[in-house]
C-alpha cells in the first residue's frame, strides 16, 4: 500500500505543485533575463499541463479532476506569461 501512495502522489504533484509554482515563479524579476530559469519555468508548465491533461482525461473523482484543471490552468498561464515576456524585452 505505501508503494500505491509513492505513486499516486508521484502523478498528483506535477499537477497540484508544478502549474501554481511556475505561474509565481514568472512574476519574479530575474526570470526574464536568466536563461536557466527559463528553462525551469517551461519545465514545470510543460509538466503541469501534460499531469493535468492526464488526470482530467481519465474518470477520476471530483478532487482529481480539480487538480487536473488547476494544473492545466495555471501551466498555460505560466506559459503565456513567459511568452509575452521574452515579446516584451
């Protein structure tokens, strides 16, 4: 059973933690100029919108299918942010 719960909480935290941290991570300053944190940001968006795409696909409970959408919401947003900052400077 701890193995099922290492798992389940390996495919929730992309989802539940990804999105939301690099959607704050891209109103921070230095974001715009260093390129490694860029790549972060990215990373974790990308990440967040495919875990969030997962779970809203497949027929999960209702805390499940809020997670996917946070998740996918706040990984597009992240993105759209980093692209209209690197338009801007």
């Amino acid at each position: 059973m701890e193995s099922l719960a290492l798992t389940v909480s390996l495919i929730v935290f992309p989802a539940m933690f990804g999105g939301p941290l690099a959607l704050i991570l891209t109103f921070l300053p230095f974001i715009k100029r260093k390129r490694i944190a860029q790549f972060l940001v990215s990373y974790l968006a990308i990440l967040s919108i495919i875990v969030g795409g997962y779970l809203l696909i497949l027929n999960v409970s209702r805390g499940g299918t809020l997670i996917g959408i946070t998740g996918l919401v706040t990984g597009v947003l992240a993105l759209m942010r980093m692209r209209s900052a690197r338009k801007g400077s």
